[in-house]
C-alpha cells in the first residue's frame, strides 16, 4: 500500500512538472509571435 502511495505521488508531481514545462514553453512562444509584428511596426516607421 505504502508502494503505491509512492508511485502516486510520483506521478502526481510529474505531472505538475510537465503543465509547467508546457506553459513555459507556450509562454516563449507567445512573447515570439508577439515580438515579431511589433519589430516590422517600428522597422516601418522609422524607415518612413
């Protein structure tokens, strides 16, 4: 019992582990896509 207990446990926090690990890696690319457009806007209005 105390056997499982553990393998539970175990997967619980790999499975926070990886939610975490996933919104890092959405946020990154998020701040990407959201980069880009904001760099071609200022690239535009300081060549005009």
């Amino acid at each position: 019992m105390a056997k499982k207990k553990k393998e539970k446990q175990d997967g619980f926090f790999k499975e926070i582990l990886g939610e975490i690990g996933g919104s890092i890696i959405f946020e990154v690319v998020w701040n990407i896509i959201m980069f880009i457009p904001r760099v071609i806007i200022r690239l535009i209005s300081t060549l005009w």
